[in-house]
C-alpha cells in the first residue's frame, strides 16, 4: 500500500490507517470476541497499513497492544487520544494519568501520536494554556512524538476549532472529518495546515451515509429541500456519477475522493470484519477517480457544510 509522509513529523503512513473507534470498534463493538478482533489488526499489518488509532474511550487499546505486540515498535505508527469534550477532562493530573494508562493498555513506552480528543472550540483556550505545557513536558519525557487535536465532527460541522487551531504553531497532527458529502475542511483548514506542513488524518470519509441506503436518502433530501445541492441530486444519480469516474460503488469513491485529496495523508477505516477490511484495502489500491467526475463531485457539494454524514 501507498505511503506519504505524515507533515512535519516525518512519521511515514500508510494511505489507509486503521481506527480503533466508530461503531465496530474492531468488532467489541459488534460482539466478536476478542481474538477476533485481533485477527484484524494483524490483517491490516498484512495488508500494507502502517498507522493504527485507538482512544482511551473506545476501549481498543488493549487490543491494539496486544496485536502488535510482536511487531518491531519502528515499523508502526500508534496514535491515541485523550478525551478532552469536557472541563473536567483537561485537568492536568489527569491528562498526566491518562497517557500512563494508555501506555499501560498498548503496552509500549511512548505513543507517536498523542491527540486531545474532540476538543469544543469553547474549550480551546483552555486547552492552549493548561494542557499543552503537560503535553509538551510528557514529550521532553519520550513518552509522546507528536501532538494533535481531533475536532468534535460531529457537532462541530464546520470546523470552529480547528480553524482557530490551525494558526497556532503547536499542533503537529489534526484529525479532521472531511468526506464528498461535506467538504468544508478543504478551506477551513486543509489550506493553512498544508502551508504550516501539519499532518492530517481524515475520520468520516466513509459513514451511515454511505453504507446504509436509507441514510443517504434522507441526507440527500434534506440538502436539496435546503438548496444545498442540485435538486435532481438522489441516491441513484451519485452512484452513476462516480461509477462513470471508475468507482465500484459509493464507499470505494469516498475512499478514493477523501485520499487524493491535497493535504489529507491517511484516511481511517473502521470495522471488525476482515473481508470488509479487505474490500477498503482495494480502494486504496485503486487509482484517482476520473478528474472530470472529481471535479463535479466538488462542485455539487461546495455549499454544504452542516452535516457529518455519520
């Protein structure tokens, strides 16, 4: 599989980085057992994929650890994420506590990519002032490489943190919801983060929208009723959109779309299932959709910036 550097860290990733979180959660979210979900981890290895993320709140992290256990630590890229949605989470004793425990939980020494976790834009300042000087010592401490944010996407549509984050110096990674159906991160942050050279991860390029039928149905009708879109947009018509672009279907073009995107260098997948694993693997291994249906793509979805399509 395809790599890119990931910015400034010069960490090298895979275009396909595997999530611990959304609602599979490597399969503890949809009853596999726990060997189970170890098996698709270890499959992701096989598969190319370098970068794997987990949060203290998915309970993956264990599973993680132990699946990579006997994998050389320089071959991997782990990143994980401390909850930071609420006051509460940003005390600085616990942030300190958290890193141990997820250390503890991935059973290595230091992760190369530590995040504070969908962090409200409200809470920002907070952020800059009394967590960062934790984040920056537990770095001198070898215990993290690299610092992130992931934004709140799906109430924070429109990016309002990381607008404001991206133009402080601090931040080397950003987890950022971008997919075809909203845009908006492409000149909210996307453009300063590529002059800046931070390194961005995309979550929600591929979510209910696109994998269940009704769902699209439904977003597609609430932005036509709203004028966001091209009012003979459906369901029907996107698919023979990208199938005209050499799509197989919606979620191999979403895939596709949101990893040639400029400034975007790993797109996460979810699940718990190897064989879906393996069909996600496949559109990375799949070249650029046909420019000519990339372009339209931009085009029908440049007003929206609302929806999360989760």
């Amino acid at each position: 599989m395809d790599g890119m550097i990931l910015g400034r860290t010069g960490l090298q990733t895979s275009r396909m980085g595997l999530g611990g979180g959304g609602a599979s959660r490597l399969g503890a979210g949809t009853g596999r057992t726990l060997a189970e979900s170890e098996a698709v981890v270890r499959r992701a290895l096989d598969l190319g994929v370098t970068l794997f993320d987990s949060a203290e709140s998915y309970g993956t992290e264990a599973i993680i650890g132990r699946a990579l256990g006997n994998v050389p630590r320089d071959s991997v890229v782990i990143s994980t994420k401390k909850s930071a949605w609420e006051e509460a989470h940003l005390d600085p004793a616990a942030v300190t506590a958290a890193i141990e425990a997820s250390l503890t939980r991935l059973e290595t020494d230091h992760v190369d990519v530590y995040f504070l976790h969908a962090v409200p834009a409200a809470l920002y300042p907070r952020v800059v002032d009394e967590v960062l000087p934790v984040l920056l010592r537990l770095r001198t401490e070898g215990k993290l490489r690299w610092i992130g944010l992931t934004e709140a996407f799906g109430s924070d549509r429109g990016h309002e943190m990381l607008s404001l984050a991206v133009r402080d110096a601090w931040w080397d990674v950003f987890m950022v919801g971008f997919s075809i159906l909203n845009q908006s991160a492409r000149d909210r942050v996307l453009a300063e983060a590529m002059k800046k050279n931070i390194g961005i991860l995309d979550m929600f390029a591929v979510r209910s929208a696109f994998s269940r039928p009704a769902k699209l149905a439904e977003t597609l009708a609430d932005l036509v009723g709203r004028g966001l879109v091209d009012p003979g947009l459906t369901p029907e018509s996107l698919l023979a959109l990208v199938r005209s672009g050499g799509a197989l279907d919606l979620p191999d073009a979403a895939y596709r779309f949101c990893r040639d995107e400029p400034g975007i260098h790993t797109v996460l997948v979810g699940t718990g299932d190897i064989a879906h694993l393996e069909a996600n693997a496949a559109s990375f291994r799949r070249p650029p959709l046909d420019s000519a249906v990339t372009a339209r793509l931009r085009s029908l979805f440049a007003r929206v910036d609302d929806i999360s399509g989760g």
